[in-house]
C-alpha cells in the first residue's frame, strides 16, 4: 500500500509542479517507464528524490548542508525509502535525518520545483536524480541543528551571501524556488 501511495504522490507532485517547470518532461517520462522503479535508489540510474528548501520566517536565510558526497553546500534531501508515504514525507523525513528538525516545526509546506540534474562518478551507480523541490518555513529560534553523518556542515546562510561551492545551475534553481514560493502568513 505505501508504495501505491508514494507512486500516486510522485505524480500528484509532478502535476503540481507543472509543465512550467524545465525538467517536466523528463519526470513524466520516467514515471511513465519505470513506474514505482523510478521511486527506488536500485531502480534506474536516474530516479526521483525529495529536498527541502527550508527559509527562516522573513524568507531572508536558506538552510543548507555542506555535502559529503557532493563537497558542496545544497539543500537537505536524497532518496524515497520504502516506508516513505509521500514525496512530502520523505523530503522531511531527509530533513530530519540531515539536520535534526523535525516536521512539526516546518510551516507551509508545498512542491515548488522539478530538477533533473546530473552526478559525478562519486554518486556511484545514480547518473542523475530527478528531484522535487518543496520549499516550507520554520522559526530558526525553535529550531536546535544537529549535522549528520550525511553532511560536514550545516548552517543558515542569508540569500544574499551564498556560500561557495554551490551545485552547478543552484542559484538559478533557487531563483525558480523563490519566484514559485511565497510564504504565507
């Protein structure tokens, strides 16, 4: 039953993004070929994963870890795992694990965004993920950080003052996130 429920979210997510988003087609596609495969880290080597774009309150800082793997600074996410309910849930259940909070602090949770990008060979088997975005909002007084074993580093950064180095094509992709994602209240 999870996995049915993790499919139908999958493509709820993909709709909801809309055909706006670049890389729209690229998630069909492959929803439409490997179907549930297409949610696993041993389905194809390009497959769906879940972030988080988490701002502070005044949508003025942007949460990110410094990545193990990657050896850059991005937003909390990875793979669907089988008891994953729905892209929502396992993009926080990632932020727990990367950063220690926990879903009842996030606020206004939504899908923002569709990303279809490439990995180095330090990725292993995974050539690309086809990641969806959602974007939510959290006090950062109420929110106690913990870097994982995931992560080397984890911190708030303004918007404005990005750290460096950066995924290929993030600040356009922010830029997307950010024109897709108005906190409300």
């Amino acid at each position: 039953m999870t996995a049915d429920a993790l499919l139908a979210s999958a493509h709820d997510a993909v709709a909801t993004a809309g055909a706006s988003s670049p890389d729209h087609a690229d998630f069909v596609a492959a929803l439409a070929e490997h179907g549930r495969a297409a949610l696993e880290r041993g389905g194809p080597p390009s497959h769906l994963t879940a972030s988080l774009f988490l701002f502070d309150r005044d949508a003025s800082h942007i949460l990110l870890c410094l990545h193990g793997k990657g050896r850059f600074w991005v937003q909390p996410g990875g793979h669907l795992e089988a008891g994953d309910a729905s892209i929502a849930g396992a993009a926080l259940r990632e932020l727990a694990e990367e950063t220690g909070i926990g879903d009842d602090l996030v606020d206004d949770l939504r899908v923002v965004d569709l990303d279809h990008h490439a990995l180095s060979a330090r990725f292993g088997r995974c050539a690309s993920h086809l990641d969806v975005g959602l974007a939510g909002t959290i006090s950062r007084e109420g929110a106690e950080l913990r870097i994982s074993d995931e992560s080397d580093d984890l911190r708030w950064w303004r918007l404005d003052a990005l750290p460096s180095p950066l995924p290929r094509a993030f600040e356009e992709r922010l830029a997307r996130v950010r024109a897709a994602y108005r906190p409300r209240g």
